[in-house]
C-alpha cells in the first residue's frame, strides 16, 4: 500500500473535514486520519443552532454526517487511526499512528479538543454511573432524577437546557456569580423552571458507590461545606487540546495550543492547524471550518512553492 500523501489531515470534525473537501477539490493526493468519530465533538450537540445555512438549527449528528458526505465526495481517503508523532524529516513529513506510518508533503493538525476532568475524588471512579461528559449520550437515563451540572461557559449551559428535557431538576453548579455562556442561552436557562442555580460554590468530591448519589461541594466565599443529592452530574468545566505528542515538534502556547500565523501555517514549515486546537481560536463549528479552508488553501499555496 502507497502511504505517501500530498497532505494528510489529523482530526475529522468540522475544522479536519473543511480542510478535507478544499484539499480533494484541488486534487491534491489527501488522507484524513480520525481516532473516534467523523464529525467530532459537534456530533454529540443535540441541537445547533448558529452554524448558517440552517435557519431552523440542524442537530450535531446530522451536521457532522453532512460534512463527512461532502467531503468524501471528492477522493478524500480517510482512515480511522490514532496519530502519536509527527516527525518533520528533510523532504517530507513522518505522520506515525497506531495503525503505521504514513508521509505527507503538508500536514494540517485539526484534533480539537477535549473535555477537561473536574479532578475531584469519585469522579473516575464513578464516569459511567452517573459522572458523565456527554448529556446528549446519557440524559435520557435519568429522566424524572435530579442532575448537577458542573461550569459556567457554553456547554454547561447549552448542556443543562438539554437535561431539563429528561431530569425533574437540573442544578448548575458554578464557581463564580455569573455566568460565562452567552447572553442567549443564559436567557434561557433562568426562564427554565427546572433549572436552579449554586453560585461561588466548587465541587470537592462525587459520592456514590454503584451509583452518583451526590456531591460534596464547598461555597468559595464562605468555605462552608455541604451536600447536593443528585442522581448524575454532567462535568463542562472547560476544553484542552491534546497536544503532548507535538511538544519540541511545533510551538506551542502555555495551554499546549498550537501557535500559527493567519494563514494557519504553524512555527514548523508544512505543518498547518485548524479549528479548537490552536491558540486564539474561537471555538466554534462555523470558526473552525473556517480555519480548515484557509489552512487547506495555504496547503496548497505551499505545495506549488515547493
Ligand atoms: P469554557 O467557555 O472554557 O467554560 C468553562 C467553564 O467551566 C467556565 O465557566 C469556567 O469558570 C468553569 N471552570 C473551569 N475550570 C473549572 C474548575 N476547575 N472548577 C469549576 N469550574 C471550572 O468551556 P466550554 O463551555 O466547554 O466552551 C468552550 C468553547 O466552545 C467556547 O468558546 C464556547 O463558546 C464554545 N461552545 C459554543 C457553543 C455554542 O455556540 N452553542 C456550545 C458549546 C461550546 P469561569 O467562568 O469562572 O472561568
């Protein structure tokens, strides 16, 4: 088998899969390597609502498969591997994966980013009984229960709508008095009857031992402690690129993000990135294809001036 590219993708979500379908559309000889799922994150978004082009939203399952489609319209070979090394070499790049090595003229790094553990006793312990990254995946398992969900930002939020749904109650636990979300969904979740609200307060421990029966929590201002029953809580306490296999290989910021230059090149010749993964990056589906055009497109710009 011919491992050799013109350029290879790392991640299939939006930022990956909009690299991709510029990439095929200019002929240019392309694999697309994903470790989970094409689409990425944005397939477990219920429910999407400010990516244009669908007034009516579209839910993230639906929106991941329709970029998958389109992009492997166009000859975009994709592989379902994990990527731990990339090796610039003098003439090409080394891409290794736990399904073997591939080479590539231009890389364009497109991982996204994950969700980041609470780090609290209980919480590893008890994922998959009640400690949950994923309300889409695992809301409808508690309906008629209390839920906590833990953050202030988007996902809390958006995540919290979602579960009220399924939970007679939902408990959005925040460390601060305000929330980060934006404006809209915040409308939304205190016009909610079944959503209350505990301000300034942190999660210290998740109880339960076959089950999440509650959490320890602790008011920041006060430092008095106490406990919250819940039957589940949903962790959205903020998002990490994973990027240890790049350290020495490209730069990157103090939160491990790649640095680049608004052509989405990187401080490491032919290698590009795109979407969550970079520093400065909105993080949104819409801001993230819009990286993987433009890196794709300054992939192709760097290939002809080779
Ligand atoms: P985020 O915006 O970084 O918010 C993380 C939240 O968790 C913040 O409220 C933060 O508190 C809190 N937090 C962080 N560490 C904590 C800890 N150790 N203990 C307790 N709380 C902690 O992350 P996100 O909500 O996952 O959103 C990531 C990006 O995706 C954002 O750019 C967001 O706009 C985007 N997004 C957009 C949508 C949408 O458009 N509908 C949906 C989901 C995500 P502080 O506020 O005090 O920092």
């Amino acid at each position: 088998m011919d491992n050799t590219y013109e350029v290879i993708i790392i991640g299939g979500g939006p930022a990956g899969l909009s690299a991709g379908i510029y990439a095929a559309r200019a002929r240019l000889r392309t694999l697309l390597i994903e470790k989970g799922i094409f689409g990425g994150q944005i397939t477990n978004a219920m429910h999407v609502e400010n990516y244009p082009g669908f007034p009516n939203g579209i839910s993230g399952f639906d929106l991941g498969e329709l970029m998958h489609q389109q992009a492997t319209r166009y000859d975009l070979e994709t592989r379902t591997a994990e990527t731990n090394g990339i090796k610039p070499r003098n003439s090409d790049i080394l891409i290794e994966t736990n399904e073997g090595d591939f080479t590539a003229k231009a890389v364009i790094i497109a991982g996204g980013a994950q969700f980041n553990k609470l780090g609290v006793p209980g919480e590893t312990s008890l994922t998959g009984k009640g400690v949950s990254y994923c309300a889409t995946c695992d809301g409808p398992f508690f309906k008629e229960r209390v839920v906590a969900v833990v953050g202030g930002g988007d996902s809390a939020v958006e995540e919290a709508l979602l579960l009220t749904r399924f939970a007679s109650k939902v408990i959005l636990i925040h460390r601060r008095a305000q929330l980060r979300a934006s404006r809209i969904l915040q409308e939304r979740a205190f016009a909610n009857k079944k959503m209350a609200f505990i301000w300034d307060t942190v999660v210290e421990e998740i109880q339960g031992d076959e089950q999440v029966t509650g959490l320890g929590i602790r008011h920041v201002k006060t430092d008095k402690r106490s406990t919250v029953e819940a039957s589940a809580v949903f962790i959205y306490v903020g998002q990490s690129p994973q990027t240890d296999y790049l350290k020495g290989i490209i730069p990157l910021d103090d939160e491990g993000r790649i640095i680049t230059d608004e052509r989405m090149e990187s401080g490491t010749r032919g290698i590009f990135a795109a979407g969550d993964i970079r520093k400065n990056s909105s993080r949104q589906a819409i801001t993230a294809a819009g990286d993987g055009a433009t890196a794709a497109i300054s992939a192709e710009k760097f290939l002809i001036e080779q």
